[in-house]
C-alpha cells in the first residue's frame, strides 16, 4: 500500500507561506500579472504567496536564485520569454538551463508588444518614428529591462529590421522605465502591454503601434504595426510559472490546478483583459504545452540573437 501512498509534502501542501521570486523590479508586467494571478492562487491553496522582486542582469540573477532555491514547492518563479528563452543565446555562460533546471508549471499570460515613446519624441506616427530613429540612430535611445530582457530583445528584433543601433538604457524592470519615459527622461521602448495600458490612457506616453497582427480590445485606437506600415515587425511575449527541478509531481499539479482555477476566475480574467493580456486557452496551460512552448522559444531566438552578442 505504500508503495501508492502520495509523500507527506505533497499530501499537506502547502503548509506556509510561499515566495514567488519576479525577476524585474515592482509594478513592471512580470509583476503585476504575478500578483494578479498569485492573488487568488493563494486562496486556493491556503496559503499566501509573498512576491519577491530580486531585480538585476535582465532577469537571469532571480533565475539563477530559484533554479538554485529547494525544490520543495516553497520557492517558484514568474518567469518570461526572456529569463526562459532569449536568455539562452544572449549569457554564454549563463547559470541556469531554462529546461534543464526547472519545473514548468503553467503559461499565465500572452502580452503583445507595443512600441511607446515619451509624449513629446518628435514623430507623430510609426512612418514618421521610422524616419526619425533612421536618421537620429546617434542621438536616440531606447529603455530596456537589461540585456535579455522582452523590451530589450523586441526592441533589438524592431533595430535589425529598420538596420540601426541606438543607445539602449537598462533599467532593473520596465516598471522604473516607464516611470522614466513618462518623465520624458528616455525615448522610446519595446514595453509589453500591461505596462503601458494606463499610461497611454492617462496621455502620458505615446504609442506608435500594437506589434500583434491584431488590435488590442483594451487599446482601440492603437494602429497594429502592419497597418502602421512596418508588418514586419511582429512581437508578442508570454509569462509564465516554474519551479526548481525535481520538484514533486504532486506539488507541481497543484499549483497547476490553482493557476488554472485563476486564471479561469471572472475577476482575474477581467483585471488581465483590461490591461491587455492574452489569456491562454486551458490547452495551453499545461505543464507540458509550457515545456514545449520553452524549447520553442529558445529555438526561435537563438538565431536572431545570436549574431548580436
Ligand atoms: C521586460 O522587459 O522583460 C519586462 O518588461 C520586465 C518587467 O517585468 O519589468
């Protein structure tokens, strides 16, 4: 009978607290659908989730921290298609394998990418900031969340295509980035969605096109870079949970399902929805679409960055 009896741990948990470490600074994407969905994953499972933003290197010190953390259900992370695939070929010697040291857990959010600038940047429109960055390519610059980073990574994506090479400004999250680009302290930036939502409602910053082959619902009148007059560009990321490797199957599908029941919950739904986010379907929320949509991802990337480090 034994033999078929599920360990202790799994059975109880959880039975404290657990970290959810995010890898960029507070108030960016990573965190603030982190704490969406962690929200109500907590009541779930009866225990609160504490964030933990442990910011620095684009994401990869927080990833080294949790694919070196116990693998006991108590330390997970909200990771991206930067710390968990453009990170591949961007740190040779990066200390951590995406697939290698980690658990998926589930995909929680698809964010389109958006091409923002601070509300005075010259250009009115996407031909005109095409024009403008082409031929101020020395004097422009672009703020990023650290080499590796999505709005590091998409903006290198929309440089190769228009063939220049600005300044990029790191910032330890797109969180402290906005904060300087509605400042007017930097120019322009590759920034997911759920950034940028309020602010372009506030009028704060501008935005010059949604990078997705389709309009957002929560940001209308936000031309897609296709009708903008650059369908090349096309860019889109995605936020998803992990847990260190060797984490026990019993803890991973629990938080698995308390995921899944956030991210089917109206309110949570809601709250991602009006910030932009695409909701994956419960086809992609499982472990194994997340393993494979990881293995992708690196494959994607790692030739288009490849020739850049
Ligand atoms: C990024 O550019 O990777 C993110 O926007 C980081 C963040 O969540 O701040």
């Amino acid at each position: 009978l034994c033999a078929f009896a599920a360990p202790a741990d799994a059975q109880t948990y959880p039975t404290r607290s657990i970290t959810m470490i995010v890898p960029f600074a507070a108030g960016g994407p990573t965190d603030v659908i982190s704490r969406i969905v962690t929200g109500h994953m907590a009541q779930t499972l009866g225990q609160s989730i504490i964030i933990e933003n442990v910011v620095g290197a684009g994401g990869t010190t927080a990833t080294t921290r949790a694919a070196r953390a116990a693998n006991d259900g108590y330390t997970l992370i909200t990771g991206h298609m930067g710390t968990h695939a453009a990170s591949v070929p961007l740190y040779p010697k990066l200390a951590y394998h995406p697939e290698k040291d980690f658990e998926p857990i589930a995909l929680l959010a698809g964010t389109p990418i958006l091409i923002l600038a601070r509300k005075d940047f010259p250009p009115k429109d996407l031909k005109e900031f095409v024009a403008y960055v082409k031929a101020n390519a020395e004097k422009v610059n672009a703020a990023h969340a650290g080499v590796g980073s999505v709005s590091h990574v998409s903006c290198e994506l929309l440089h190769s295509i228009l063939d220049i090479k600005p300044v990029g400004v790191p910032f330890n999250g797109t969180g402290p980035a906005m904060n300087a680009l509605v400042a007017g302290q930097v120019d322009y930036m590759c920034d997911q969605i759920v950034n940028a939502v309020p602010q372009i409602n506030a009028g704060t910053i501008k935005a010059y096109a949604i990078a997705t082959p389709e309009r957002n619902p929560s940001l209308p009148n936000v031309p897609t870079t296709a009708e903008a007059g650059l369908p090349k560009f096309q860019a889109q990321a995605w936020n998803a949970m992990f847990a260190p490797k060797g984490t026990s199957p019993a803890i991973l599908a629990s938080l698995n399902a308390a995921a899944n029941k956030a991210l089917d919950d109206e309110t949570v739904k809601k709250r991602l929805l009006e910030l932009g986010s695409v909701i994956p379907g419960p086809a992609e929320r499982t472990p194994e679409a997340l393993a494979t949509l990881v293995k992708n991802e690196i494959a994607k990337w790692t030739p288009v960055l490849k020739p850049a480090t």
